[in-house]
C-alpha cells in the first residue's frame, strides 16, 4: 500500500504536463496559457489526460490555434495514452485569473 505523501506516476505526469502547457502562448499576448489562467482543470486517469480551458474571450481568432497546440504539446509526452482538451465559458475569464508572475509582466501589479 502506497503512503499518501508518495508521489505516484499520474502526480508526476501531471507536472509535466503543466510544464509542457506553459511552452503554449498566446499569440496576441505574451505570456503563456498557464499563467495567463486559461487552465481550469487537468484530470490524468490512466494516463489518458482530458484539459478543461478557457479563451480570454469567446470570439478569440486564435482560439482553435490556442487548444490545438496544448493537444499536441501534451500527445507528445511519452506515456500519454490519450489526450482531450475542452473549451468552455463557464465560468468566463477575467484578468484575476492569471498568475502573479503574468501580472507583473503585463505590469498590472
């Protein structure tokens, strides 16, 4: 039986893979998609990972851009098994979302 403060092999996967989301950016915006706080969810079951996000708005042109290449950065991390990233509005984006490191560097802080 596995102590509850051992990392298992879906713990690691799962900091891997958000190391890997934070290599996609925005196109219009510098920062990347983590810390912008596109990302509400990563959910790694039998190595199958399934991405909840979001856009900064709904009628983003780069929308498809943006999701696509979070797919594809996560299908290439070896043991994936599958990958599905969804995109929702609920609940809808605001600034507040992103991370202290992407508000000082849009100097919002």
């Amino acid at each position: 039986m596995k102590n509850a403060w051992i990392e298992t092999d879906e713990d690691a996967l799962a900091e891997v893979v958000i190391d890997k989301i934070k290599l996609v950016y925005d196109p219009e915006i510098p920062l990347n998609v983590y810390d912008l706080g596109l990302i509400y969810r990563v959910d790694i079951n039998n190595y199958d990972v399934a991405i909840t996000m979001t856009l900064t708005n709904p009628a983003c042109p780069s929308g498809s851009e943006i999701a696509g290449a979070v797919k594809r950065v996560i299908e290439d991390i070896p043991g994936v098994r599958s990958t599905t990233v969804r995109v929702t509005f609920d609940p809808p984006y605001s600034p507040e979302m992103m991370s202290d490191a992407a508000r000082l560097e849009l100097g919002l802080l």
